[in-house]
C-alpha cells in the first residue's frame, strides 16, 4: 500500500482511496482529490512537512500527516 | 423601482469579488488567495427597471464543512433573503467548480451561472461550450471576465430575464439506478398527491434518498411516513448496493462527481496545456526547498528597507512643510492661546502623524502585492512547517500578515481557520504583528536613534523580533490556555497573477485617503484635546518665580563670572527634580540617583555660559508648568507604573493615548514636546527632540512595549465580536499588558547593565 507522502518527487500517481475522519475527507474532496483523479507530488518544504501537489487544473499544499489519509497507486 | 438581491456564491479565489466590482463598479476587496472575502458585503446597482443588490459572500469549496467564513454564506444561502444565485465559477478549473454548482442545483433556488475568468481560460487553450452547458443543465450558462468586463451586461440581462421568469427546475441527472429509485419514490408521491410548497416531486424524493433534514422533518410528522418509510429502505438498499457504499454523504459525493465529470467530457475542450506550467515553473524557485525560505526572508527585508529608506525623502519634506506651516501661521496669530493650540497642538500634532505616510504607502504597496500575485500562500507553504512547531496552523500566515497593515480586518481574517482553538490562539498573536499605525513610533525612534544606514534594519529587526515573540507567545498559549489537537492543513495554491495596476493603485490609495481621514479627524481632535489638558490650568506662581530668576540672571550677566556660583545653587534649590539641564532630560526619574554625580559635572562645565543657564532655566519652566496642567498631573499618576521601564511621564501618557489609536502616540510625543521644548524651538524636529529628552534604554524599552501591548481599543472591540467571549477579551487585555510591561523592563534594565 502506498500512499501519497511516500512517492518521490514528479512521479504520476492515481488516487485510490481517502481514508480520513468525516472533516479532512471532505475537505480533500471538495478540493478536488477524488478517487481516480492523477495527482503528482511537485515541491515539497525543506524537511519534507508540507507538500505541494498538482491535480487536475489546481495545485493543493498539504501536510505529510494529511498526504498519509490518501491511498495511491503509481501511474505509468 | 423593483428590488433584485443575488447572492454570488462559488468556490474561494473564483472571481466573486471582482466580478462583484465589475457589474456595479463598487470597490470590493479583492486578492489572489482563497478566503479574502470573510464577511457578506453588499454592491448595488441601478437598471433602468431594477434596483439589484449584489451580495458578495465568503467562498466556499462545497455546502457541507465549513469554517467560520464560509458558515456565513452557507447560513446566508438557508435563511438569507435573495431572489436569485449566481454562481460564480472558475472557467480554468472547471470540474472541480461544479462540484459546488451540483450541490446548489439541488437547493431548488433560480440560478445563473457565471463562467468567469474566460480571458485566462482562452489564453490557455481551454473552450467551454456554454450554450451546450446552458441546454443540459437547464440553466444559464454564461462566458464572463471580471478583468476585461467581457459578457458582463450579458450576465445582467439574464439575470433580470430568469428574475421576471418562474423558476425553472434545473436538470441534475444521476446514475441510472439512482434515477431508477428517484422514479419510484417520486411516483408514489404523485399517486398520493403529497406536496410540499414550492418543491416538486421529484425535488422532494431527492430531498428524501439524501437524507436532507429540512425534508424529513416535514415529512415525518405525515401520516404518509408509514407507508413511505419501506419504500425509501428499498430504494437506499439498492442504491447503497450499486455504489458499493453505505454512506449516503459519499454516494452524493460520487454522484455529483460524475456528473461534473460527465458535464465537463460534453462541454469542456483543451488544446493545450500551458498556464500551469507557468506557475509550477516560478514555484520551482520561489517554494524552493532551500531557497524558498531565503528568498521570503530576502523580500521581507528589502521591503522593510524600502520603507524606512524611501520614506525618509518626502518624509522630510512634509516636516518641513509643517515646520513652515506653523511658523507661517504662528506669526499671523496674535493671541498667544490660539497660537499654542493651532500650532503647538494642531499643527504639531496632526504633522507628526501625516510625516509617516510615505511609509505607510510603501508598506501597504508591499501588503498588495503580497496579497494580489498569489505569494500569499505560497509564504504559507513555506512558514508551515515552522509555525506547526510553535501550534500555529499555516494558514494562520494570512490574519498575522493581514495583521502588519491593522488588527481589524486581521481578527476577521482568522475567519478561515475551521478550528476554534487555532482561531483563537492567532487572534491572540495578531497584536505582536505591528500594525501600520504603530509604524510612525518605530520610524520615529529608529530615526532618532540610529545611523541613517541601519535604521532600516533596525525596522525591520523590531518586525522580526515582534513576530518571534508572538511565535513563543502562540507556543505558551498552546500548551497552557488552548491545547488541543492539530488541524489538518489542506490549502489551495492559486496561480500566480498580475495584478493591474489599477487594483495596486486602488487598494493603497483607499489605505492611504483612510489614514489621512483619521489625522484629519481622530488625530485632530485627540491633538486638540491633549493640547488642552497640557497647557491648562495655566499656572502664574511658576511663571512669575521662573521668570524673576531669568530676569535677575540677565541683570548679572555682566558681572557673571564672579556670580556664577550663586546661580547654581540657587537652581538647585528650586529644582531638585530630575531635569535640570536640556542634557539631563535623557535622566529618567527612577535614575536621578545613580546619575547625579554626572549632573554636577556637567552644570560645573556649563557654569561658564549664562545664556545656557538661561535657556535651561525656561525649559524648566516649561516642565514645571506642565507638570502642573491636567495632563501632567494624570502622568504623574500614571509615572509609578512605568518608571520601572524607563518612562518619564510624558512617554507614559503617550503610551496610554496610544489606547486609542496607535497613530495618537506620536502626535501626543509631537503635542507634548512641542508644548515643553519652545526654547531650542529652532528648526529642531521632533526626531531631534525625542533624541535629546529620552535615553537609549528608555527608548528602546518604549519601543518593545509599544509592540506588544494592546491593539487599539477598535480592535478589542473587534476581537470581542469575533472570540465572542469576554473571558478571552480580558484574557487579552491582561495578556498583551502583562507580557509588554515584562519585555519592556527586561529590555530598559539589561540595556542599562550594558551601557
Ligand atoms: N484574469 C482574470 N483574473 C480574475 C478574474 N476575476 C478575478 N480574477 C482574479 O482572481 C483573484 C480572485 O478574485 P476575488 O474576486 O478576490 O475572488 P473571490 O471569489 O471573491 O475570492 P474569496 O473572497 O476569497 O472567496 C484575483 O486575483 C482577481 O484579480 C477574471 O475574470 N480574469
Ligand atoms: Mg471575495
């Protein structure tokens, strides 16, 4: 299982499930992380706390604790 | 003259506010971040037939989770009072924006939608079909830019033209199975003529298969319940079965995705990617891993060395407008009073305040662009990591940077943060970020009390200190008055934007006519009225004796050398109080002791001089006679209290008139030492004069209880409405005084060991 605070830089990835209380999960949603979307990991602070990634037509910062609610599996 | 209200609706950054400003030319705040809009506004413009009212609300990603900003549109959208919505969308993001329209759909309210932003859409290859959109949906889809104005009487007219319609139930479709059950339920409402006032049937059953609270409580006092309630579990069970899910907020979620999905495949054409590779590409540097941090440190800096450095030219040039004002005016002027109030009080006071506002443009210029390119949450991105250390959440950036121009708009920024406790705990803060208004003190006394060359360094070191503290400040709360758990930190990065510079122009200008309306008025009046409670009541006793002693100090000028002597001593007499030479101002009162050798030394020294004696025995006149006016009397009350910290009374009252406005500080400074300085009155400026009277450690402690103790009574009055708790507003009130008095004494006495 691999999710979305593992994957390296630039790498493509698909998501595949949102497990986080009812609060995050709603906000990641409504920000456009729904299941099947590709998402890719493209800067990510100096020790690595917060990320930012790019989906869709937006790009969203979260936190590595949050990056871990969102299960993915990596693109081709 | 008929009445439309529209409630503008539409996810954060969309566009609402400026959209807003282009139908009906109102000034709305507008910025590149999401949540810059935290409180409903209202714009209004006249057609020939119509009086419309706009109201601009809070975005919002989606009607269910919501922060304090966005509770605002979401209560607004149940109970407000509206004709119509239009819902603002974001033409480059499409998809994602939908998925509020969806769940507006089904609010059964009439509906515009209002594609904005197309200028950039075009820009990037992106096309959307509106009248394909408008047909499926069964709504108006419009093509608009608040930017170019493109379509935005379009948007008008079709707003009247669905107002005079009835309302047209859109077209939301589901997945077939859903529809199926829709089906089902609907047509056993219909068998049983169940109506509910202004739904129709199938309204209701959607109402009813999502579980919606509004409905069920009508429906389940009918009769009818009994017999509905299986069909309902039925029709659940299956759609629970085909989505393989049994949470109903998830397979409304799966719903309205793919029908955004669906949506976009048939509207929605890209030809090519671009514009995000723009911003992806300024970000590889500006979010940098190691450069990022830098370069935001770089910019805070340069900004505040701008401020000080390219101030101080037109700076200079007002003051010595003013300075030429009051001498001009003072000489046409024959009544002494008058001449004390209008120039001493008005013209010093009012001056003082205005001399800062070359700064404070430069400061809000860099505020603007901070919030109009999108570097906001990009400084959010970058301070997150370190602000989570000390429990502050990073979208706290945005109320403490917000909070460097004023506290007011800053506690209501804090809106955005969904937790109570972070909510709280920056408000708290906000006050160590200084506000614009405390600007002109920190000009002031950097000015007076360093090189030119550093002064700026030295302003932006008091910022950086005053965001340290409140960074160790937010630590203490957090782990004694707000514990708690972490928020989760998920924050859209907007892309970068130009901002026009009409909006740059207009967002300082609207900052700056507001500052030189509170000196034309608040600072006005606040200067007349410390005018007069520092040269009232007038005291004729120590007018008389003073002026005997200069008079009898004159008739020996002659013979002075060998009279001398006398003079000291009898000086010594009449003031054993601490100033007795311009020089020995600098002693604060708590200090006289340890000094008083320097000060013999230093009247041996001048003995040689009568007309020094002379002048210094006016300026001990005038010290006297203002100890004995109203004001001098409550600083003399208040002098216990902030002795400790170096202040002499004057600095004191200074520091409480700052209660009202931090800007009323230094006009009380420019009153008070323009009332008690009249004998070097040559061309000194008030920088000079605070330089002579106040010593280095005194100064310096000023300065730290000036940044941190209590923002303006405006604020508290601000912050009580927004905390909604007066226990926390005394806690503040307590807090911020407390920690200023501390800081500021710690300061005053360790600058004093090593000096
Ligand atoms: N190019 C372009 N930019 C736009 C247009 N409309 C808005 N913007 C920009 O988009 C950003 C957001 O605008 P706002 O009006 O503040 O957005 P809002 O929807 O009110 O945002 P919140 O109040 O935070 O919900 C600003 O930088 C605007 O200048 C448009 O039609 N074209
Ligand atoms: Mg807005």
């Amino acid at each position: 299982m691999v999710d979305l605070s593992q994957i390296d830089k630039n790498q493509r990835a698909l998501i595949k499930n949102i497990s986080a209380q009812h609060g995050l999960k709603k906000r990641l949603q409504s920000l456009g992380l729904n299941v099947g979307q590709e998402v890719q990991v493209v800067e990510t602070s100096l020790q690595k706390n917060t990320i930012k990634i790019a989906l869709g037509f937006s790009s969203v910062a979260l936190r590595l604790d949050e990056a871990k609610a969102v299960e993915v599996e990596l693109a081709s | 003259m008929n009445k439309i209200t529209i409630a503008l609706v539409g996810q954060p950054n969309v566009g609402k506010s400026h959209l807003a400003n282009a139908i009906s030319g109102s000034n709305l705040k507008i910025g590149n971040f999401a949540g810059v809009t935290v409180e409903k506004a209202t714009a209004k413009l006249r057609t020939e037939d119509y009086a419309i009212e706009l109201i601009d609300l809070p975005g919002l990603y989606s009607l269910e989770d919501f922060s304090a900003d966005e509770k605002v549109t979401k209560e607004f959208l149940v109970k407000g009072d509206y004709d119509l919505i239009v819902n603002v969308l974001d033409s480059t993001n499409l998809e994602r924006n939908l998925m509020l329209t969806t769940e507006l759909l089904e609010l059964n309210k009439k509906i515009v939608l209002a594609l904005n932003m197309d200028d950039e859409a075009l820009k990037e290859g992106i096309a959307i079909n509106a009248e394909a959109m408008s047909k499926i949906l069964s709504v108006p889809c419009i093509r608009v830019s608040s930017k170019t104005k493109f379509n935005v009487e379009t948007l008008v007219d079709t707003i009247i033209t669905v107002h005079e319609k009835a309302l047209a139930p859109s077209k939301l479709i589901y997945g077939s199975e859903v529809e199926d059950q829709l089906q089902t339920i609907t047509r056993f409402l219909e068998d049983k003529h169940f109506h509910i006032e202004g739904l129709s049937y199938r309204q209701i059953a959607v109402g009813l298969l999502w579980q919606k609270r509004e409905i069920y409580a009508i429906v389940h006092d009918h009769p009818l319940y009994v017999e509905l309630q299986p069909i309902l579990n039925n029709a659940l069970g299956h759609v629970y079965m085909y989505c393989q899910c049994d949470e109903i907020d998830e397979v409304i979620h799966r719903q309205h995705a793919a029908f955004a999905k669906g949506l976009c495949t048939e509207v929605l054409s890209v030809s090519k990617i671009k514009a995000q590779s723009i911003t992806q590409k300024i970000d590889a540097v500006l979010i940098h891993k190691f450069l990022g941090l830098p370069i935001f440190i770089f910019l805070m800096w340069a900004l505040f060395q701008l401020t000080f450095t390219l101030g101080e030219i037109p700076m200079g040039w007002i003051e010595d407008g003013f300075g030429w004002l009051g001498e001009t005016i003072g000489e046409t002027i024959d009544n002494e009073a008058l001449k004390s109030l209008i120039v001493d009080g008005i013209i010093a006071g009012v001056g003082s305040v205005l001399m800062f506002l070359p700064n404070i443009i430069i400061l809000f210029l860099g505020i603007a662009l901070l919030e109009t390119t999108g570097y906001m949450s990009r400084a959010a991105f970058l301070l997150d990591g370190f602000f989570h250390k000390f429990g502050l959440h990073g979208k706290s950036f945005v109320p403490l940077v917000t909070g460097f121009g004023c506290s007011v708009p800053a506690y209501m920024a804090a809106r955005t943060l969904k937790n109570k406790k972070d909510r709280l705990l920056t408000m708290f803060i906000i006050g160590f970020m200084s506000c614009g208004a405390r600007l002109p003190v920190y000009v002031l006394f950097a000015g007076a009390f360093f090189e030119e060359d550093v002064a700026g360094n030295v302003l932006f070191a008091i910022y950086i200190f005053g965001a340290i503290l409140g960074l160790i400040a937010a630590k203490i709360l957090r782990v004694t008055a707000f514990k708690g758990e972490d928020e989760p930190f998920v924050m859209e990065m907007p892309k970068y934007r130009l901002p026009s510079l009409k909006l740059l122009w207009f967002m300082v200008y609207s900052k700056s006519v507001l500052y030189l309306k509170k000196a034309g008025t608040f600072i006005l009046l606040a200067s007349m009225l410390i005018w007069f409670i520092s040269s009232y009541p007038k005291n004729d006793l120590i007018e008389e004796a003073y002026g005997a002693k200069i008079e009898a100090l004159q008739a020996t000028q002659e013979t002075a050398a060998t009279e001398q002597e006398a003079s000291v001593a009898s000086k010594e007499d009449s003031a054993q109080a601490q100033e007795a030479t311009p020089n020995d101002g600098k002693v604060a009162s708590a200090e006289t002791d340890k000094e008083a050798p320097a000060t013999e030394q230093e009247e041996a020294k001048e003995g040689t001089s009568v007309e020094d004696q002379i002048a210094a025995l006016e300026n001990e006149k005038h010290e006297k006679i203002m100890e004995q006016t109203y004001l001098g009397m409550a600083g003399k009350a208040v002098e216990p209290f902030f002795a400790p910290l170096g202040f002499d009374w004057k600095m004191g009252v200074a520091t409480l008139s700052g209660l009202a406005a931090k800007e009323v500080i230094v006009s009380t400074l420019g009153v008070l030492y323009a009332l008690g300085d009249e004998v070097n009155e040559e061309d000194a400026s008030l920088r000079d004069i605070i330089k002579e009277n106040i010593s280095f450690a005194s100064a310096m402690a000023f300065i730290v209880f000036v940044m941190v103790y209590l923002p303006c009574l405006a604020a508290t009055a601000v912050f009580y409405k927004e905390a909604e708790s007066i226990k926390h507003t005394v806690l503040l009130v307590l807090f911020t005084f407390a920690t200023a008095w501390i800081l500021a004494f710690i300061t005053y006495r360790v600058l004093l060991l090593v000096s």
